[in-house]
C-alpha cells in the first residue's frame, strides 16, 4: 500500500476526503509562487473560505494528538467556562493549508521547504459555526548561510470582521521554480 | 477540573506537567490529516530517502506538531481552568526523524498583572528527543481566570 492510501485510512472529515493530499502533484505544483519570484509588500486575500464544523476541530486535536476533552466535549468544555466547543490553538493549521493552495501563500505547502520557527497570536477564539477568511502578506525574505529564507503575515478573519489569528510565519525555501522541480522529482536539491 | 488554576495560584518557577509522544509514521500520518500538511518530507519515506530535505533519509515530524504537542503542555495544564492562549512563539532547532521520542514541557517565568480578565503568566516552553537534546523551545503568554 502507498503512502497517500495509509494516509486515506485516517481521513474521517469532508474537508480531508475532498483535500488532494498529493503535494508532488505537478500541476499542483506549477501554481505554487517560488522563493525569487516573492514580490515583497504584495498583500493578498485567499479567495476561498473555511466554515468551521465541530468535525474539522475535533479532528485536529486528534492529530496532535491531544485527548483534552474541552477539545471534543462541548458540555465539559461550558462547565470549563467557554462558551462552546474549543478549538485546539494550532487548529489554525488545518486552515491555513486547506485555504492556501496556488500562488501568492503557497509556499507553505512547498516540497522541500522548512520551518525554522513561528509566532502566533490569539485574539478571539475559533468557534464551530465560524466562516475564516485568510489575509497573506509577504514583507521580508533574505538570504543567510547560503539558505533562502522569507517572511509573511497570515491573518484569519471571521464572518464579522474579527481578527481571530495573526501569524508571523517564517519558512525556508527552494530558491526557484527548476529547484522545487527538481524536490518534485525526488532529487535532492538545496543549496545549502 | 479538580485543582482549578486561577493568576493568583500560579507561582514563577511553578512546572507544568510533561508529555511524552513517540514520533511513528503512523503518528505523522495522522498528523498529517488533521493538519492537511502532507508535504513529502513527513509523509513520503521514499521520496525521503532521495530528497534528503534535512540531510536525512528518512520522515521528519512536522514542525507544526512540535509546536501543537509544546502547545498541549499549555491546554493541559490550563484549559480546564478556563485559561486562554494568547501568543506563541517557537524556534525549531532540530528535525525530529521518524521514530523519535520527545518529551515536552514548560515553567513558568513571568506574571503579568494587567487587569482582570486579562491577567497573564509567560511559560518558557522546551521539546527534547530521547537523547535529551533540545529539537525545540519557545515561549507562550496564557492567560488566567482570576480567584
């Protein structure tokens, strides 16, 4: 059995049967925005939503994988003091990738990319029923020890306006398209 | 909720509680499908192999789960007290390949008395593999019901 059909086995939510799980699909690939390609400054607003169902949250902390059960009791969770169900704070993840998936945003999902380190901030809490939006904007990216690093701002708005998530996301890329390409194809191809 | 956390109960220097996850594919897999990261080098030990992202030829565990498994050591030690996560920040230091056992953990550095409601304490945050080395550390602001 292949990787992506032992991964099927665990896909219970809609939104992981419906998501393609191959990241070396090369088409998927050619809509990706490539470390020199970044245009600094560019702010974009991911066309796609995510609307929160108990299903997605729940799922999430199973991956983590965290038992706690104000992440899956909605009764426990109220007698806790919150007003619902609650989101594990790195659910955000699962949102982010279900919502970047082509150009500006993308590097996220890149083959051969890494992360060094993230900071996150929390402002309202995630609730089943909310409608997230992404607001992406790449403001930095540098090169250091022969690596190529960059740097965006990921904000997640609610169907209100609410800011429920800031995240100062810094990652480490393949430095062009032929790069990644060549991580498609199972070669190994970092400068550094 | 027996032992209910409030800023007032909580001490610097106080330790919270550890969690320890062995890192199988099964374990990245999963975490894979939760977090809808199935980039290759967690997911594909055959492209690992040759791809060597890390200069490793096998699976590494997402850095996102590193940060999900240091932020656990936070929701389990507060949440059922009502607590609220409000920044996060983390340095990954080391890959953690496939077949790894980590240990997670944290103390609490500072107190912030800001006001009711608001009220927050800062826990230095640490994640070592099974040779005591440090893959991860970082720093998280909570905040706390007051008595």
């Amino acid at each position: 059995m292949g990787y992506l059909e032992e991964m099927a086995k665990y896909q219970k939510t809609e939104k992981q049967k419906s998501f393609s799980a191959d990241f070396l699909d090369q088409e998927q690939v050619e809509e990706y925005e490539f470390w020199d390609e970044i245009e600094i400054g560019k702010e974009t607003v991911v066309p796609l939503r995510f609307e929160v169902k108990a299903e997605d949250m729940i799922a999430y902390a199973e991956g983590v994988p965290d038992a706690n059960p104000v992440f899956y009791d909605e009764e426990y969770a109220r007698k806790c003091g919150y007003d619902g169900l609650v989101a594990h704070p790195m659910f955000t993840t699962q949102v982010l990738f279900f919502l970047l998936r082509k150009g500006h945003g993308s590097w996220i999902r890149t083959p051969g990319s890494r992360n060094p380190g993230q900071i996150l901030e929390w402002y309202d809490p995630i609730r089943v029923g909310d409608v997230l939006t992404l607001k992406t904007r790449s403001y930095d990216k540098w090169i250091k020890r022969g690596k190529y690093y960059m740097r965006y701002l990921s904000e997640l708005y609610d169907q209100h306006g609410n800011l429920k998530m800031r995240g100062y996301m810094t990652l480490i890329l393949p430095k062009t398209r032929e790069d990644v390409m060549r991580f498609v194809r199972g070669e190994h191809a970092l400068e550094a | 909720m027996t032992g209910k956390l409030t800023f007032e109960s909580v001490n610097c220097g106080d330790v919270l509680p550890e969690i320890k996850q062995h890192i199988s594919q099964e374990v990245i897999w999963k975490h894979a499908v939760a977090s809808l990261d199935y980039n290759p080098v967690h997911t594909n030990p055959e492209w690992c192999a040759t791809a060597q992202v890390f200069g490793l030829p096998v699976p590494v565990m997402h850095g996102n789960q590193t940060m999900s498994l240091m932020t656990s050591v936070i929701t389990d030690w507060a949440y059922s007290s009502g607590a609220r996560l409000k920044r996060l920040e983390v340095k990954l230091i080391k890959p953690v390949p496939v077949g790894s056992t980590c240990t997670y953990g944290g103390v609490v550095s500072e107190k912030h008395p800001v006001g009711k409601g608001e009220d927050f304490v800062v826990v230095e945050l640490w994640a070592k593999n099974q040779d005591g080395e440090q893959v991860a550390v970082g720093s998280a602001q909570v905040v706390l019901p007051s008595a």
